[in-house]
C-alpha cells in the first residue's frame, strides 16, 4: 500500500573541486572574508592572504560541496513521501560524490520534482557542483 502510486527517482550529487575551489566565495563567508582582505591589502599582505586563501580553500571545498548537496536535497524533499540517504558508490567516479539518495515520488509530483532539479542544476552551472538524477524506477 504504501509504494502504490509512487515511483523511485535517484539523485547524484558530486563536485569538482578545482572549479568549486574557483567558485568557493559564493558558498563560503569564510573564503569571501579572505577575498574581500585580499582586494583591500597591499602587494606584500595580499601576497600572504593568497597563500592562506588556497590553504584554506583545499578544507572548504569538500565541506560546501556536502552543504551545498544537503540544500539540493532539501529543496526537493517536501515533494518526496519518502527519501532515504544512500551509501556512496564506492565506483571510480570522474568526480567525488557527496550525496546519493533515492526518492519515492508520487507520479503526479514527478513534471515538479523534475523542475525543481533543473532548477537546482541551473543553480550550480559552472560552479563546480554536479546534479545528477534519473528516474523513474519501480519502488
């Protein structure tokens, strides 16, 4: 009864990090902090706040990759009657993937959920992070 009219849609979340390191001000107040230091200093300080800007930026980029998934996640969750977070594919993957999670979705939500990811994907464009989802599957 409770998988009658639901369809199971897979969701993908993965990231490059060159491009998000590139991008990471728009995710991380910490790194636009060092940015916005960096366009006020003198050549021999911004010289030292561009060396701790890449220090810093290697330990964010994994952890706004992993909140940024989380947002995708959220923003379709209230269209889901259910989501279970997956293990990640251990599979070589071109990029790391932060998150994998399976939706049950009515087939009557399905044009929505599908909007909503593409409006997610358009978030990200050229940012570094990757949505990837595919569906619909039996339950």
């Amino acid at each position: 009864q409770r998988l009658r009219d639901v369809r199971e849609w897979d969701l993908k979340v993965s990231f490059d990090a060159g491009i998000l390191a590139e991008n990471a001000a728009r995710f991380s107040a910490t790194i636009q902090a060092i940015e916005n230091e960096i366009a006020a200093a003198p050549p021999g300080r911004k010289y030292l706040l561009e060396r701790k800007r890449g220090a810093v930026t290697k330990s964010e980029v994994a952890r706004v990759a992993a909140e940024e998934a989380g947002s995708v996640l959220e923003a379709v969750r209230p269209l889901a009657a259910s989501v279970i977070t997956l293990p990640i594919p251990q599979a070589r993957e071109h990029l790391p993937v932060v998150l994998y999670a399976a939706l049950l979705i009515d087939r009557g939500r399905e044009h929505e959920l599908i909007s909503r990811l593409e409006d997610q994907i358009s978030k990200y464009t050229d940012a570094g992070i990757e949505i990837g989802f595919s569906g619909p599957w039996a339950p």
